[in-house]
C-alpha cells in the first residue's frame, strides 16, 4: 500500500521507468492480445532474444479479420493506459492538487493487488518478445522461400520425379508430416514448406537433386567418406610426460581415479617404452592424428555399473585395457580428447540441437574415435545419419569379438545370427579386442607391468612352493555347489590356499575357513602377494581377464579348467547374445595356446586323479616370471603405431582383380602373364608370385600364404595348425579364379554369393563360391559343405598381430 505522497510519486517513477522498454514489443498489437497469443500457443516459442523486435505491421498474419478487428480495439484501449501513465510521469514537481490525484491513483493501484506486478509485466515482456523474435523468423524464412520460388522457373516448388533420387518423394512425405518432431530441422532452415524440405533434403541430406534456383556458388557439404581438411598435418612426437593426459581423465569417479592411478603407476615404462620405440623406427616422420576417445559403459547414460563396483571387487579388465589405450595414444604424440558423458561427445562432435535425427554436416572434427558398443549407441542416437558416413573412422574396443556374420545387419538377421549386440556393417577390422582370439577383429590389448632382471632374481629366490592364491575377487565365484570343493580340497592337501574376496564387515561364508583371505588388495599389495605365490588358480570364471597375465608376469603358474565340451553362445549363458560363435576352451584360451606349459596348465578339474597330479607337478617345477612381448608397454606402442599408421577403412579398396583375366591382373609388363600364386618349397601353401606386380595392401601381400582348409574347418583353425595367422584384410587378393587354379581346384560351377563361407569350394560337386560382399570376409565362418579359401600370413615372434613386414 502507498502510505505517503512521496513513496506514491517514487513507486510510480520506478514502474513506469520499468514498463517504458516494454512499450517496445506491444506497439500496435496491444498487451492483451499478446497475453492472448502467448496463452494459445503454449508458451512453445523459447528462442533466445536477439534483440527488441518491434511486432507492428506483422499482426495481420495472426489471424482472421474477426481476430484481427479484436486486437486492434484491445491495441487501442492499451494505447489509450499508456498516454495517461505518461502523463501521470510528470507529477514530480506538481501542486498539492496534483498530490491528491496521486493518492487517489495509489488507491486505485492498489485495488489491482501491485504486488509482483512490475516482475510479472517483465516475464510476460520477456516471454513475448521471445515469441516475436520466433515469429520474424518464421516470417523471414516464409518471405525468403516465397522470393527464392519467384526467382525460379515456376511460382511453387514441385517434388521432382528424378530416377537418381528415388527416395525423395517419400522423404518429402515424411518431412511434411514429420518436421517438427526434431527441432534440428528447423536448426537447418525448415520451416514447413515443400521447398524448404528440397533444400534440407539435398543440402544437408542427399536425398533430393540440387535446385536450380538455388546458390551453389558456395561449397557444397562433403558426403564423401575421405576427410577434408585445410590444416596442415603436424608431425606426432612421442611423449614422455604424462601430466596433460592425467588432467584429461578428470575426475569424481572411482573408476577414473583407479585409471589415474594405472598410469601413474606405469609412467616409467611407458617412457622407457617410447624411447625404445622412437629408435626402432629410425625418427620416422609420423602424422599427428586428432582423436576423440569416448568411453561409453563409464557414462551416466549407459548406467555406469562399474564405477561403484571398482572397490567392491568388481571386473577392472575393462577400465585396465581403457587406461592403457588412452596412454598409448597421448605416448605416441596424437591429439587427443576424452569424452565420458553424452553432453561432452555432443560437444566434440558438433552435432546440432535436437534429438538426433539431422546429420552433421561439413568434415569431422577427428581422424579416430575410439569408443564401445555403449558408445556407438550413443553416438547412433545423436549422430544420425551422420554415423553412417563417419564410422568409417570408428574404432570399437570389443572384449570378446565381434565375428562378420554377425556384423552384416541384414545377413545376419537373415541367418539368425542377430544379437543385441554386432550389426554395425563395420569393416570386421575396426573391432579392436583384449586378446588375438578373433583374427578377424583387430587385437589392441593392454599392458602388464614388466620386471627388470634384478627383480625377477628376486622373485626366484622369495617364491613359497606351497602357496596358491585363488583368482576371484567375488563371494559368487566361491559358491561350493558349483563343484569347487572337490578340487579345493585336493589343492588344500598339498598348499596353503590365499584369497583376496571383498567382504565389508564380515568374512564371506562362500569362502572355506582353511582360505586364507586378505580382503580386496590394492594393486601394490596383490603384487607382492603374486611374488610370493607359487600357484593362481582359476575357477572356470571370468572370462579371459588381465588377471591370469599380471600371475604370470610375477612368476606364478597358471592352472584353470578345461572345457568339455568348449563354451560358446550356443551352449552358455554368459555368452549367450554376443555376436561371435567362437568356442572357448578353457577359462583363458591365449593363456593355454600363447604361453603354455611350464607357465600355464589347462586340467579337467573333474577327473580329481588329473587335478592331483597337476598340483603335484607345479610345486616340483620351477619358472621365471614371463611377460609376452605383445603385452609390454613396447609391444602396445608398436601394435596401436602400426593400426594408425596403416588401417584406413575410409578409402574405398580397388576391387581385385580388376578384371577376370590373367591378361589384365597387374602382372609385370616385362613377363609373360602368368599365375598369380606359386607353391612355397616344402610346403602345400601358395605365396604371391614374384614376377606379378603387388598391389599396395597392408598387410603386404609378401606375408601371405594361401591355404585350403578341410571340411568343417574354419580359416582360424587351418592357419593356426601351419602356425600362421589368418588375414581378412588379405581377403581380396584371393577371392578369384587365379586363387582356385593356384590350388589346383576343379570348378564346374563358379558363382558369387552373399555367404560368409566364401570363397571355398566343394570337391564332392564340384562347385566353387567367391565372395560378393566384401563385409563377409570371415576367417570364422565353417560349413561341414565346404573347403575354404584361407589367406594366412607370417606374424612377428611375440607380435602376432603383425606380420614380419608389418612395421
């Protein structure tokens, strides 16, 4: 209430003095039609305020001439308010009388309850003045399409009927309907009009021909798949410092502290690592690679399951590979950004508002994207159609593989291999697994701590013959009615039995009291525990982790369970969904094909005389610790150096040959045509024929050797048994006549096919398959039909994931 002349005079200065600026908006439209407007519309329109946009002579468009007639007595009775509060703004220096007609005002104020009065008028202000810069907008993009269809051949855009675009009368269809349910459209400049829908549909998408009344004088977006870019390349140098990559992590996780913690901890090495590295390739010129890693299964989006688990004894093999990726990457001297949220990839990768369903346009901002299969969901939700154009640069860290039959969506849908995961269309190449157990995916892996030769002469010495420490850090793994007492019992006659269960207050009933359980450890006091060790010993679970490795390295033998029969997604519930068909020996089958005896033993844990004899032997037998090569921080370096360096999924492969005759498959001009592939000396393999040109491939076709599987064998099976390894990138070069004459096949038949099989052949009918999706090139795939087409090739001693030219 206004209790005195002068709080009266100063009130209605300061409203006035308020409600001036939003004279502005209401001009010509009136401040209650506004209100009318903003209340039938919703309050949708939230634009950010480019400025006061004066609304005047737009008020015609709103409606018919009923509500137009409305609007104008309602603009009329406001102008009407506003002439007497201006003259009520001259009362500052009146007369007595005037004071009276104040307080008499006051009175009348006050029966409009003032309070909040002046905040609400400038919400509404704010609000409408949103909407008016919405609906210049609107206007403005109406106007333009209206001037750009008059500028053209005829007065309305009409949907073209062109054979090289058939899908653009459907996409029209659907943007007509569909338009508004993504506000990236508008973003792109879709208002609602045909035209705007050719425009986006050919401009920012391709699904539409160019419009000849449009501009074109400006680039055009690229929706090749090769990168361009203007900058020029920089040259990577290898780091040894690793403080800018720890301030990248970041923090407020548990799991990126323990990654934080890793590197901290393998610093040394890894300097160590690239020096030795840095001197192997001679101060070879290496391009800079910009690359976005996003680490999908730790963001909030996919539910992060594994950062409240990192100290309750939960699956750390992810978070150690992820670490050590990210080290191996900022070591080699590349660009990097890290992504651990939706929000931060949105950012890196510059994808417009809205919910996904635009693509981005222009180049990517990175070379590599490093991510997971939580990630490439992500990235399909928020990319669009984009991911189909850049994936090419995706690199996905798959634990356990991803097979071809699996990756081709529609074949796989077709011959029931689709899983909730897989069906990416990837190259099979861009997988990028823990172990080398799916050749045809790429092998990254991660790194185990290396020991100088003083401390393995230590470890020697200190080692306990009658000590074992279990491998299972989770009371579940315990569990006696799974048949672990048996086997436990035995190992207790003969050792002193160590566990490192997590447990909170009370110790876990699952673990047998003669156990002797020191809680979860941190990784310096499991290391000294694993130096005084003599056994690690598996319960069958999990799968393939850095565990069995980590054992090793510190001078323990390995002992796990054989599989009868081998578990896969046929026949196990823990693979059951994966996209891969590969059967899994035992607990660690690198451990049991890789290493081997004395370091590792592989025993049916059921046939109690084995196991018993098993024990026996491991405490007469004396090892050094030992650490494969691949698995050292030089080995890491040299591998993910070699995939930056070489892989490029993003130039399409000339197809091979380029014709289905001798006279025209690249052999040198200097020779007679001859075949392509010659029998090596003492062997039943192929090798690439001297006298013929090599095509540019890497591998190079100097490490390939064709083979013929059996029946029922997989490429996989039959190179390994020539101890060699197969190559899907090598796929191409004997996917042809040349490869089948090579091996002295007898063809009646040969034809193409969509069959992960091919290229093989049937002796029994005489029938020859070659390969016509290239996606489908599988060392994994078997037919009890067929005898396969195998490219195998030579590998580096400890290296296998290179060949012996690789580098």
């Amino acid at each position: 209430m206004i209790t005195g002349n002068i709080d009266g005079k100063i009130m209605v200065r300061r409203w006035l003095v308020t409600f001036k600026p939003f004279r502005i908006f209401v001009v010509g439209i009136g401040f209650f039609s506004l209100c009318f407007l903003m209340t039938s519309l919703g309050g949708q329109f939230s634009a950010k305020r480019l400025g006061d946009s004066p609304f005047t002579i737009r008020t015609e468009v709103m409606g018919g001439v009923e509500s137009r007639g409305v609007l104008r007595k309602i603009s009329d009775m406001l102008e009407v308010i506003l002439k007497r509060m201006d003259s009520l703004s001259k009362l500052d220096n009146s007369t007595t009388s005037d004071t009276r007609r104040l307080d008499e005002l006051s009175s009348a104020i006050n029966r409009f309850q003032p309070a909040g009065l002046v905040e609400r008028i400038q919400a509404i202000a704010q609000n409408v003045s949103n909407m008016a810069v919405r609906v210049e907008q609107i206007l403005q993009n109406s106007m333009a399409a209206g001037r750009a269809v008059r500028d053209g051949s005829s007065g309305q855009c009409e949907v073209p009927r062109d054979p090289r675009y058939p899908d653009c009368p459907g996409k029209v269809d659907w943007m007509r309907a569909r338009w508004t349910s993504d506000p990236c459209y508008a973003f792109y400049g879709v208002d609602g009009s045909d035209c705007s829908f050719l425009i986006y549909l050919n401009e920012v998408e391709w699904f539409c021909p160019p419009l000849a009344w449009r501009n074109h004088s400006s680039p055009p977006t690229v929706h090749t798949h090769t990168r361009q870019t203007a900058t020029t390349k920089r040259q990577a140098a290898f780091r040894t410092d690793l403080s800018s990559l720890l301030d990248l992590v970041g923090t407020g996780k548990e799991s990126l502290s323990f990654m934080k913690r890793r590197m901290r901890r393998l610093a040394s090495q890894w300097g160590t690592a690239a020096q030795r590295l840095h001197a192997k390739l001679r101060q070879r010129w290496r391009e800079q690679k910009k690359i976005l890693v996003h680490v999908g299964f730790l963001t909030e989006e996919s539910g992060d399951v594994f950062s409240p688990k990192v100290l309750k004894g939960g699956p750390l093999g992810e978070m150690v590979q992820w670490a050590d990726i990210l080290t191996a990457l900022h070591v080699l001297g590349h660009n990097l950004k890290i992504s651990m949220s939706v929000k931060e990839l949105q950012g890196f990768l510059g994808v417009p508002p809205g919910r996904g369903s635009c693509p981005l346009t222009g180049p990517l901002p990175f070379d590599l994207i490093y991510t997971d299969y939580h990630g490439m969901q992500q990235m399909k939700q928020h990319m669009g159609l984009s991911l189909k154009r850049h994936k090419c640069h995706i690199r996905v860290i798959d634990t356990f593989g991803t097979e071809p039959a699996y990756n081709h969506e529609d074949y796989a849908t077709l011959h029931g291999y689709r899983t909730n995961w897989g069906y990416w269309n990837l190259n099979s190449r861009q997988y990028m697994t823990m172990f080398p157990h799916t050749p045809d995916n790429s092998f990254m892996g991660f790194v185990s701590e290396e020991l100088n030769d003083t401390e393995k002469s230590s470890i020697m010495r200190n080692k306990v013959n009658n000590m074992a420490v279990v491998y299972g850090k989770e009371a579940s793994m315990w569990k006696l009615q799974q048949g672990k007492e048996g086997f436990l019992q035995i190992l207790h006659r003969y050792m002193e039995v160590h566990g490192t269960v997590y447990y909170e207050t009370q110790r876990p009933p699952e673990v047998p009291a003669y156990v002797k359980n020191h809680g979860l450890l941190p990784q310096h006091e499991l290391q000294t525990l694993l130096r005084k060790a003599k056994l690690f010993i598996g319960f069958g679970f999990p799968y393939e982790g850095p565990a069995p490795l980590e054992a090793i390295a510190n001078g323990c033998i390995y002992l796990q369970p054989k599989f009868h029969p081998p578990h896969s997604s046929l026949n196990h519930e823990f693979f059951r969904g994966k996209p891969t068909s590969r059967e899994v020996s035992s607990q660690h089958p690198y451990a049991e094909q890789y290493i081997g005896r004395p370091h590792v033993m592989t025993v049916d844990y059921n046939n109690s005389q084995e196991f018993d004899s098993a024990i026996r032997e491991i405490m007469s037998t004396k090892v050094e610790p030992y650490l494969p090569y691949e698995y050292t921080c030089e080995g890491m370096l040299e591998r993910v150096h070699a995939y930056i360096e070489h892989q490029d999924f993003c130039t399409p492969e000339a197809p091979f040959p380029p014709a289905n005759s001798s006279s025209k498959l690249g052999l040198s001009s200097s020779a007679s045509p001859g075949p392509l592939f010659v029998l090596l000396p003492n062997s039943s393999a192929l090798t690439w024929a001297p006298n013929a040109n090599a095509p540019p491939a890497w591998p190079p076709l100097s490490s390939l050797r064709l083979l013929a599987s059996q029946e029922g064998q997989s490429c996989v099976e039959a190179c390994q048994r020539a101890n060699l390894v197969c190559e899907p990138a090598l796929f191409r070069f004997v996917n042809n006549r040349e490869a089948l004459r090579g091996l002295e096949v007898q063809c009646e038949v040969v034809e193409a096919e969509v069959n992960h099989v091919f290229p093989a052949f049937s002796v029994l009918r005489r029938e020859c398959g070659l390969q016509k999706d290239p996606l489908l090139y599988s060392c994994a795939g078997l037919s009890p039909k067929y005898r396969r087409l195998c490219p195998c090739r030579d590998y580096r001693r400890g290296q296998v994931a290179l060949c012996r030219d690789c580098l």
